[in-house]
C-alpha cells in the first residue's frame, strides 16, 4: 500500500508514543511540502473511522449487518457469478480535490494515473501480478469492474490538514459535496491527514454507510503516480468501498474477513516481504490488495473477494444501482 519507509523521526515518533498522547503529528501540523511523511501504524483509516462512526450512531450497525446478510444470501445463491456473467460493470470515477497549495492541486494526469492502476487491478493486469506465488495464482480473480474519469471537482481551502472525519466531503465545512453516489464513485483528494500518531495514506466507507459521505479519501501524494505511490492504496480503499476487510480480519489468528479463500494472518504485512511469511500455521497471502505491503508488492484480489464485491451489484446489493 505504501512505497515510503519510516524515517527517523517517525521511528523518534514511534519511541516516544508510549509516553505522550499520541498526537504529535497533529501538533506538528505537517505540511505537504514537508518530504518527510510520518505514517501512522494503522496507515489506512477505515477501521479507525469505522470505530468511530458506530459510536456516533448505532443505527449504522444494523445497516451494515443487513449488507452482510444480503451479501451471505447473494454468495449462496449465486448471484454473484450470474451479475459477473453479464459483463464488465463500469464505475465512473468524480474526484473532489481539495488543495491549499499549487502542488496539491494534483494534475489531471496523476488523477487518470489512478483510475489505470484501479483498472489494472481489477482486471487481472497488474504489472506484478506474474510474481504471485503458485499456491495463490489458483485464486487470483478478474474482478472485472472498470473505472472512467467521469469529472474533477477543484476546491481552495487554507486548511493544512483534515481529520479523518469526513469534513472534506461537505462544501459547509471548507471540502466539496458528494456528486450523486448511487451512481458515481467519489474520491476526496486531501493535503494531509493526521491520525492517531502519524499520518494515514486514506480511508473508506463501506456499504451501509450515509449516502452523503459515501467514498473514499486519499492523500494527494498517494493518489496515482507519484514519488510514493503506485496508486495502490486507491485499489486497497476501493475494495474496502465495495466491502472487503483487510486480509488479517482486523484482529489476531481466527479473526475472519469473511472470505475462505483467504489464508488467516495474525496481522497486516509491511514492506515488501519475500515469500513465504508464515502467520496462524498458513502462508500469508502478503500480495492481497487489502494487505497493508509496499505498492509494488500488492497485485491480487482472489475469487472469494470478488464474490463478496459483486455482492453489493446485485439486486438488493447496496451498490445495486452501479450495475444497471
Ligand atoms: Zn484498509
């Protein structure tokens, strides 16, 4: 998911953290000029923002277990492969870029460099993807959704850095108002976004979520091409769009993502590691996209991920609109 190593003062940053609070990062107010970028542990936050989101309401709870009962019966009954039969699904793409200064007003080119990695992705052509194991090539799936540049929304705000709490997607609020998410995906392009002790590289919403904050954020240095990313982290944050948890299940061995065919993990992989890393007596599938390893060395969803994305397009699905 990310190209960028700790640097030292993010490992000072790490050292420290038993004994302060945490926040140094939103204390230091980094700026985007600042090449030095401290990622937090969790660098992806959707599970924090999750976490969050359910206390603040409890009714979301029950929204999201109604897609996951939909998406149990979808799989059962094989809906899912019948919708995947039909053809390709496309999914036009609405960036909102938010930007204080000039270079973080990315171009329209990185913009496009992020809808081809997301269509490599998910439709079987990563550049890597000729590196993945044996044991799990028999998995790797055409996910076979396609993305197109459908606008991009540019909007000046002073801001330094956004919290992970969806202020970017309302124009009250200094961001920019979410374009019509029953039919368009939207993606928020931000300087910085400091989070429990460093920064995050993006988040997303799952299904089940309000309509009016449906999508998913993403640093602008981590967005497409750039001198951090392959643009792997929007791969890793849309699949969290349409519904996949991390490989590791978010806990220890025996937590589950809700796909068998995912081997269990004791917890996300960093860096680039070289096969096989062993966790919960299986090898670690460390190439999924809903791992946490460097962009170069993700290049995988398998079968069972595909089954519970294109749950969400079928009739009922959450994201049942997309699909028409
Ligand atoms: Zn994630």
């Amino acid at each position: 998911m990310r190209k960028v190593f700790l640097s030292v003062a993010a490992l000072a940053l790490i050292f420290t953290s038993c004994e302060n609070s945490g926040n140094e990062a939103e204390e230091q107010g980094l700026s985007s000029e600042n090449q030095e970028i401290v990622i937090s542990k969790d660098q992806c936050g959707t599970m924090g923002v999750l976490g969050e989101k359910l206390e603040q309401n409890p009714e979301l709870a029950s929204r999201m277990n109604a897609v996951e009962l939909h998406t149990k019966e979808a799989i059962k009954n094989k809906l899912t492969s019948r919708l995947a039969s039909d053809g390709t699904i496309e999914i036009p793409v609405v960036f909102h870029v938010i930007y204080r200064t000039e270079s973080e007003n990315i171009s329209d080119s990185q913009l496009q460099s992020q809808i081809d990695a997301l269509n490599e992705d998910f439709n079987l052509n990563n550049p890597a993807r000729n590196t993945i194991p044996d044991e799990f090539a028999s998995v790797e799936s055409n996910v076979g959704v396609r993305f197109t540049l459908e606008q991009v929304i540019r909007v000046y705000s002073n801001k330094r850095q956004w919290r992970p709490d969806d202020s970017m997607k309302f124009t009250s609020s200094g961001g920019s108002d979410v374009v019509n998410p029953q039919e368009f995906l939207n993606i928020w392009v931000v300087n910085n976004m400091p989070y429990r002790g460093g920064n995050i590289l993006g988040y997303a919403q799952f299904p089940g979520g309000d309509w009016s904050t449906d999508g998913v954020v993403l640093d602008h240095r981590f967005t497409g091409d750039t001198q951090y990313s392959t643009g792997r982290t929007g791969t890793h944050e849309v699949g969290h769009w349409l519904n996949l948890r991390h490989i590791w299940g978010d806990g220890g061995c025996g937590a589950t993502d809700y796909v068998d065919d995912t081997p269990d993990a004791d917890g996300p992989s960093r860096g680039c590691p070289v096969y096989p890393t062993v966790s919960c007596n299986s090898n670690n599938m460390t190439m999924n996209f809903m791992d946490y390893s460097d962009d170069e060395c993700l290049n995988m969803f398998t079968e069972g991920q595909k089954e519970r994305m294109m749950a969400v397009f079928t009739s009922g699905g959450f994201r049942e609109t997309m699909a028409q």
